[in-house]
C-alpha cells in the first residue's frame, strides 16, 4: 500500500472510530501510532510517543491554558459574573431588549476573564436567565442571547481556541489574541443589534425592565471594578509588552483569588474545587494535543496534505473561493463534531494548504475560531445550546434552536464581514508587533 | 472484591488530581513572585523550570479524574441510535483502548526516563533531573490505564455500569 493510500485509510479509520463514540483522543492515538508504526517502525512511533508527550506536557507555552480555566473558574465561583451582569443590567436593562443585551454585554465581559464558551454560557445563563424570565421575555430570545453570547468566549481573548490554533500551527498566541479583539467586539456589536432588530419586529420578545436611579448604576458599575481592573491588567498587559501570555495568565488567576479572598466569595473548598476542575478541564484538552502530535507526523508521512494541497490547486479556484471551501467544511463539521477535536483533526491537513496559498495565517485562524463557534449552537450536536438547556429544563430544546437562529445568522454575517475585510482582524497585531 | 478495589482506585485516583490541582497552584504562586520580583529586578531563579515542571503534574495528575467523570471528549451524537448492546460493548472496547493508550504511553515514558538517567538530563536553571518527573508521568498514567481497565472490568458485569450512568467524582 502507497503511503498516501495508507494516510487516507488511516483518516477514514479516524472517522469510524468517531462515529461509534471512541474518545477524540484515543481515536487519534490508535490512528496515528499505528500509521507512524507502518511507515517509520516500532522505534519511531515510540520514540515519537516518548518525546512528543514529555515535551507537550512541559510545555511553558501550554501553561496559559490551565491557568486562564482556573481564572474563569474562581471567577465564576466568586461570583464576579454576576457583577458583571448587574453592571450591564444597570445601565441599559430599562430599554427594550435591554436585558438581552445586557446579557451579551456580561458575556462579552466574561469572555475577557475565561477562555472558556461553556463556562461563559452556564454562568451567564444561571445569572440571566431567570431576571428575563421575570420580566416576561419570550423564551426564545432569552436562551437564544446565552447560548450565542457564550461563543464569544473563544473569540474574545484570552482563548484556549487561540492558544490551541497557535500551537498546532507555531504562531503567536500574543499576536492571535490581538486579532481576536476587533472580531470579538464586533460580534458583540452584530448580537446586540440582533437583539434590537428581534425586538423591534416584536416588541413582546424584550419588555424593558425597571429604569434605576442613577445612584443604583453607579454603585452597580463600581461593583464590576475589580473585573474590569482584572481584564485590563491581564489583557491590557499583554497588549502593552507588560507580561508574556504565560505571565498575564498567571497574574490575572492570582487576582481573582486575591478578590475571592479579600471579599471573602471564596471558600478553601470552593477554591480547591475550581483547582480541580480546572486541571480536569486541562488533561482533556491536552491529551487531545498530544494525540494530534501523533496524528500530525503520520499525516505528514503519508504525503496527505500535500496531495490535498495539489488537489486544491488544481481546482484552480481563486484563493479566496478556497478559503470559503474551507470554511464551508468547517461549517459543516461544526453541526457534528466538538470544535477543538475538528481543529485538531483538519489543520493538519488544512494549514500548510493555507501557507501554500499566501493566506495570513493569523487572519486565517481569526476565521476558523469564527465558525467553531457558530458550531457551538448549530444543530444537532451544538455544545452551549444543551448547556443553556441544563440551566432552562423547561423551554424545549427546539424553542432554543430557534432562539439562537438569529444569532447563528448574525455569526454568518459577522464571518462574511471579516472575509471582506481582513484588516478588522489583523490591524491590531500588525501595528502593535511590527 | 470490585466495590473494594473500586473504594481504593477513587481514593489513588482523588489523590492523583489533587497533586495535579497543587501543581496548578505551585504555578500561579511561582508567576507571581517571578512577576513580582521582575518588577523589583530580582525575579525568581529558575521559574521557567518550575512552571515547566509542575505542568507535567499538573496534566497527568488529572487523567484519571478525567476519565473517571467522562471528560474524554466523544462524538456521543449516533448513541441514541444504537442497540444497548453495541454501546455497551463500544463502551468496553474505549475503556480498554484508553488502558492500553496510557500504559503505552507509561512504557514509552519509562524507556525514556532510563536514558535521562543514563544522560544526567536535567532542566536547564535548576538541574531538576528530568527523570524524576518522567517517572511521575509514567505513574500517573499507570493509575489512569488501571482506572480504565477497573472500568472496563466493571462495564462487563451484570448490573455494571452503562454508557448513561454518570458518575460521581471521588
């Protein structure tokens, strides 16, 4: 069997292997040890086995991911999300749509603290959802803004999609979190004029809530001080040549449990909880890594992603009508597989396609992260929409595919407008690191 | 004789995520003052090989927690579609391919680990030696291949535990 013959029927092992439910990881392993074993030895696939997993697990670079989860975590523990939520509920909850908006705005805000859609999600849903809920939202609209303001998490930096993107293609995770930051704003821009838009069709979707005196949204604005201070310490210090990502990560974690502590939110048990959680939450993710490391090698034993490339090529479709090819499987792996294991699984194959063809690879990555998370609330496996769920068991799982309709649209346009326009994304990173 | 084996393997396996939950800790504490100190010109010598270090526990202490509250990441959307009986079985063949993925990895880390020995390998700042924590690795992931098989074992049973049931962590 040619080497590609075997590469591509190790793909389609991958594929069957997913199907019936074997673990991401696993899978992996089993695919790329085996291949690795057919084409360089039982040697080379151990000793691949051997340095790759020591040298990922030791990774300096990786450690932003187990600490910007424990930031999320301790975070969410105390209570800092809700915080967050007042302050935006302060502000413009009077208005119609307001605490729709106001949701998004907590998570836009979340997002800044974790890198995490899930956690941005279930935290913002256990803190919103019942406040819409008592004013009379439709509840459509109300499990349809969580489930979409969840996304936001993997766009808006710090992001382990980033940081997953950045190590699986050796790019800067400074230089993606940057990109991530005009895209994110702008998504939140284009969800909350959704919501306006859903609103001013039908007015009974968003009743305004009670208008507060301006002493209630003073005090509701100091109280998400300490976020704010922690976001721009963290971000703000990355951005300004202050820490490493590494650095940032750690401080920032360090801060909100000086806060936990201070304001006594954190008890020693719920500290040690969200400790435990968070590794948990970094083993899954970085035995997936480590299994991509396997697969990556065989891959590019077999010669796949240079007979992709070719293939592409011959095509003879301009650059651009790749790029959208591209995406387009993104879109459609999205609605059946878990995001992190479909960057895992395609950038192999995708990105030295990418290089080929003179595409920034930051821009590049900006857009992939775009439409993992339009996966994340795409029918039928969309992650946060059964999240949004566990928090709301009364309002039918249809209902909130149909309240996240909106949002999945406004992801497409918001995709669209960072295609046409590639300095949204990369005007940032190239001004601040050149 | 499993319920016992099953009290001592959450009590290996708590164990496991809480050295794994320390390491996290250690590296927090270890940015800080590094950070802290850097602000003052003096940062602390030999972070770099502290935090490397202690993310190897930090990932492999929390395997077999992660396996044992499901956190492998599967594509559970054709579940529904198959006979109990397939589930049951897919549910069995995953535990034990899990197994035999970390006690590979537990070898193939061990192998290793002689040769750091053999080489006087060590971190760069602090000359940790690199064996002790590949040791550590290949510990960790003998607990999770144990915790697999165990369940594994425990899936075959009758009344044994079935793809829906979820657990409680130890």
């Amino acid at each position: 069997m040619s080497a590609e013959a075997l590469g591509f029927t190790g793909i389609v092992a991958l594929l069957i292997l997913l199907v019936l439910r074997v673990p991401v990881a696993f899978a992996m392993f089993l695919v790329g040890f085996l291949g690795i074993w057919a084409l360089n030895g039982w040697n080379g696939a151990m000793g691949l086995l051997s340095s790759e997993t020591f040298t990922l697990a030791s990774s300096s670079e990786l450690v932003v991911v187990p600490l910007f989860i424990l930031m999320g975590n301790v975070a969410s523990t105390t209570g800092m999300s809700r915080q967050l939520y007042n302050a935006a509920y302060a502000v413009i909850g009077h208005i119609r749509g307001g605490l729709a908006s106001a949701t998004l705005l907590g998570c836009g805000g979340f997002a800044a603290l974790s890198g995490s859609s899930v956690a941005s999600a279930l935290t913002m849903g256990k803190v919103s959802l019942s406040e819409m809920d008592r004013y009379g939202y439709d509840p459509r609209l109300s499990t349809g803004v969580v489930a979409a303001g969840g996304t936001l998490g993997i766009l808006i930096p710090p992001s382990t999609g980033f940081v997953i993107f950045a190590i699986l293609t050796e790019q800067s995770i400074g230089r993606l979190f940057l990109a991530g930051v005009f895209p994110g704003l702008l998504l939140l821009a284009i969800f909350v004029i959704t919501v306006s838009i859903i609103c001013w069709f039908r007015p009974e979707a968003g009743p305004p809530g009670l208008r507060r005196s301006l002493s209630e949204k003073l005090t509701a604005l100091t109280g998400a001080l300490p976020i704010l201070l922690v976001i721009a310490s963290t971000i703000g210090g990355i951005y300004g040549g202050l820490f490493s990502p590494v650095e940032a990560a750690g401080v920032g974690a360090a801060f909100v449990i000086i806060y936990g502590i201070v304001t006594r939110s954190l008890s020693l048990p719920a500290f040690w909880q969200a400790a435990r959680a968070s590794v948990v939450t970094t083993a899954t993710v970085m035995l997936i890594l480590i299994a991509a490391h396997m697969v990556n090698p065989f891959l590019a034993l077999s010669h796949v992603p240079t007979y992709v490339g070719e293939a592409l090529i011959a095509l003879d479709i301009p650059v651009l009508g790749t790029l959208v090819l591209m995406l387009l499987v993104y879109l459609v792996l999205g609605c059946f597989l878990e995001g992190f294991a479909m960057l895992v699984l395609t950038l192999p194959i995708f990105f030295p396609v990418v290089l080929q063809m003179g595409i920034d690879p930051i821009w590049f990555g900006v857009l992939v992260v775009l439409t993992l998370e339009m996966g994340l609330i795409s029918p039928p496996v969309g992650i946060n929409v059964f999240i949004v769920k566990s928090v709301a068991p009364k309002v039918a799982l249809a209902d909130i595919f149909r309240g996240v309709l909106p949002f999945w649209l406004a992801m497409l346009v918001t995709l669209g407008i960072l295609i046409a326009f590639p300095q949204i994304s990369l005007l940032l990173p190239n001004t601040m690191f050149n | 004789m499993i319920a016992h084996l099953r009290i001592w393997a959450d009590r290996l396996i708590g164990l496991s995520a809480n050295l794994g939950a320390l390491g996290l800790i250690v590296e927090v504490g270890v940015i800080l003052v590094d950070v802290i100190g850097r602000s003052f010109g003096a940062p602390l010598y030999g972070s770099q090989d502290l935090i490397s270090m202690s993310m190897v526990i930090l990932v492999f202490g929390a395997m077999a927690l992660c396996d044992r509250q499901r956190g492998h990441i599967a594509v559970d959307l054709f579940e529904p579609r198959f006979p109990a009986a397939l589930n049951r079985a897919i549910d069995i063949c995953a535990a034990l391919l899990g197994a035999v993925v970390f006690a590979f990895i537990a070898y193939a880390i061990i192998d290793s680990a002689k040769l750091s020995v053999m080489l006087n390998l060590s971190t760069n700042l602090l000359r940790l030696p690199k064996a002790w924590f590949q040791w550590g690795l290949a510990g960790f992931s003998i607990i999770t291949a144990l915790g697999m098989t165990l369940r594994a074992v425990e899936f075959c049973l009758p009344g044994g535990d079935s793809p829906s049931t979820k657990e409680t962590a130890p």
